[in-house]
C-alpha cells in the first residue's frame, strides 16, 4: 500500500520543487521596508529599471510645494520631482532572481553599487556598498 502512494507523492514533490525554482519576477510595485515610497520597476532592454511612484509625504512642508530632490548636489537635478525619480536604470542579470547595477539614494543624493534579489514573490532585498560598508533593506509587494 505504501508504494502505491509513495509514486504520486514523489511527483508531486517534484512538482512543487519545480515550480519554486522557476525564475521571480521583480517587475510590478514595491513598498520600501520603511514603508515610505513605492517603487514600480519594470524591464528596460536586457535589464530592470526602478521609479518612485508614490510617496508618503509627497510635499516638502516647508514649501508646500511637490517633494523634489533636494539633496541631489547637481542644481539642474536638484530640482527634479521626487514622484517619476528613477532609482536604478538598466540593473543588469547577476544571478537567479538578482540583478546588479548602481542605485540612487533621494536621502543623501549619492548613487551607490547595489544588487536587487526577488527572495519570495512578494518579498525584494535591495542592497548597496559604499566601499567596504554594505546594508540593505527588504521591499514588500504593494498591490496585492
């Protein structure tokens, strides 16, 4: 009796392997881990590309104004809405479910070597290097 189900389960094992092997795709929206920003990314050529689409606070409150990039130490760039920035731009593949390229951080106007890992389908770890300090943080799906 055993071995008659053991054949179905075995199959089945298999099954379910595979299809946790397959590739995640890191396109669609991300809310940062501290839950501030969403970003959308999507493919652009042989790679992904990230923009902020949402923000918590998207008005500076001593201005009133729309969030621009203030921290960004070129002028003309300084200016730019934070809504529409782009983050990162042609990540290129670097792995199973991770890409690799350089990213941008609105907080400190500095671009940064970075990776980004789809761990889960609803889990992304974006992780940047300024020399030999490196961090990062978990982005949760938004949407879903």
């Amino acid at each position: 009796m055993f071995s008659r189900f053991a054949i179905p389960v075995v199959i089945l094992a298999a099954l379910l392997g595979a299809t946790s092997a397959q590739a995640q795709s890191a396109d669609g929206t991300w809310l940062t881990q501290a839950g501030d920003a969403r970003v959308k990314i999507n493919k652009c050529g042989d790679g992904i590309c990230g923009h902020i689409v949402w923000l918590r606070e998207p008005y500076d409150t001593a201005t009133g104004q729309p969030a621009t990039d203030s921290k960004n130490p070129n002028p003309a760039l300084a200016r730019r809405p934070m809504i529409g920035l782009p983050l990162f731009n042609g990540m290129q593949p670097s792995g199973p479910n991770k890409w690799s390229g350089q990213i941008y951080n609105a907080d400190d106007g500095s671009s940064y070597a970075s990776s980004v890992t789809v761990t889960s389908a609803d889990s992304l770890r974006v992780e940047g290097c300024v020399g030999a300090l490196c961090g990062g943080e978990t982005w949760t799906r938004a949407g879903r």
